[in-house]
C-alpha cells in the first residue's frame, strides 16, 4: 500500500502465485529478496519488486522466455526509452551475482 514490499509480502507473494515454498525454496527467495534490496531498508520498492517477479517467475502458458526477458529488461528501463544505462546494467550485474567484482563488472 505503501509502494513498498516487505520480505513476508514477497512470500506470501510467490504462495499465491504459485505454492507454498519449501523450506529450500524460502531461503533462496529470501536470498533472492536480500539481494534486490540495494538501499538493505527491508523493502524493495516497486522496481526492485518488479525484478524479482521476473526472477521467480514461471512461464506461464502461451509465454515463453523471451516476454520474461523482456519484462526484466522494461523494470531496467528507467527512463522507458528501450535503453539500459549502464549504471542500470552494473546494477543487474551486482543483483545477479552479488560475489562479482567491479573489475569483471567494468570489463564487461
């Protein structure tokens, strides 16, 4: 309601969509939920939110991986040009793999 999401919303979140979670399951998605709250305030904002759905998301019938692509890409877009900043796609980069260097992140 606040345009913010908390760790128990987010699993409640992925119950309703899909199942409960296993205890397995429920720590990587608290790994996940960690890992895409950049400010570590114990939310993530709507943006951030938006990369998780795109992260746990099944593919859902009629889609296939492209449109989940696409959707993650669009929470990247900012400014909605169909352009990513490159601070937006280091910010990916340290998302998804948050033992990457900055070395790595900057040669690539």
């Amino acid at each position: 309601k606040d345009g913010r999401v908390s760790m128990e919303e987010f699993l409640a979140s992925f119950a309703e969509q899909f199942h409960v979670p296993s205890e397995q399951q429920r720590a990587h998605l608290e790994e996940l939920f960690h890992s895409l709250d950049d400010d570590e305030s114990g939310y993530l904002d709507f943006r951030e939110y938006l990369l998780g759905l795109a992260l746990v998301a099944e593919v859902q019938d009629g889609s296939d991986s492209l449109d989940m692509i696409r959707f993650a890409f669009d929470a990247l877009d900012e400014s909605g040009d169909g352009l990513l900043t490159q601070n937006a796609i280091k910010t990916m980069f340290r998302r998804l793999a948050p033992d990457i260097t900055q070395e790595c992140i900057e040669e690539h």
